[in-house]
C-alpha cells in the first residue's frame, strides 16, 4: 500500500511538472489575465509595435529561464531516479522516500517560481499601451 501512495505522489510531481512547463511554453492557458506568455508577445510584436530593445531583452529572459529551467528539470530526475531506486527495493524506506520527495517538491515549487518571475520580467518589458493591446488580444483568443 505505501508502495501504491509513493507511485500516485511521483504520477502527481511529473505531472505537475509538466503543466508548469506547458503554461509557459504553449501560450495563456493558466495565465493570469494581467500576463503574457512570450509565444504571444512574440506572435503579437508587429501589432503592438514591439522595439527591437524589448524583443532582445525577450530572447535574453527567454534563454535566462530556460537555462534555469534546464538545470531543475536535471535535479528532478536525478531525485526522481532516487525516488524510483527506492520504490523498486521489497520494503521502501519511509523515511528516505520522505526526503526524497520532498527535494523533488521543493524542485517543482523553484522551477514555478522563476516561470512566474520569467512572466512578471516580460510584462516589465512592455509599455502600458502594449500591455493594453495584448490584454485585448489575449481575450479575443479561442482555446
């Protein structure tokens, strides 16, 4: 049975992993109405009058968190791999496994952290006039 909890706790982190991944990646779904995803400011640049300034600082925040991204998401599996080691032996330490999982959460919450800072540098590097034009994009937009 702990076996079984351990298993569903690892489904639950990948899972959740990848949405926070997703969110950024994909678009606006999940995003707060006052954030943008950089795929649409960069879809929206020639309509919101995007500078070539803002667009570098852009790519730059772009390629920060995706470096940041890269080395957490190498941390998750190295604990995952750990949690996986544990949960094939016939009696899985409790308590080994509690730590484990708990650094893969601690991971998880890091990685959502720089994505939601990621996104807050990006409304930063807008004007208010562009930030308006995207919001109205964004809501005319069918998921």
């Amino acid at each position: 049975m702990k076996r079984f909890v351990l298993i569903i706790a690892l489904i639950t982190l990948f899972s959740g992993i990848t949405v926070a991944q997703e969110s950024t990646k994909k678009g606006n779904r999940g995003l707060p109405e006052s954030l943008f995803s950089s795929q649409l400011i960069i879809e929206s640049k020639n309509e919101i009058g995007l500078t070539a300034g803002q667009l570098k600082n852009i790519e730059d925040l772009s390629k920060q968190l995706e470096k940041e991204t890269q080395s957490i998401g190498q941390q998750i599996k190295a604990e995952s791999d750990k949690l996986l080691k544990l949960l094939s032996t016939p009696k899985v330490s409790e308590p080994d496994a509690t730590v484990v999982i708990y650094r893969i959460l601690d991971l998880e919450r890091q990685l959502r952290i720089d994505e939601t800072l990621y996104l807050i540098r990006l409304k930063n590097v807008l004007s208010e006039a562009q930030q308006k034009q995207l919001t109205e994009i964004k809501s005319k937009q069918v998921y």
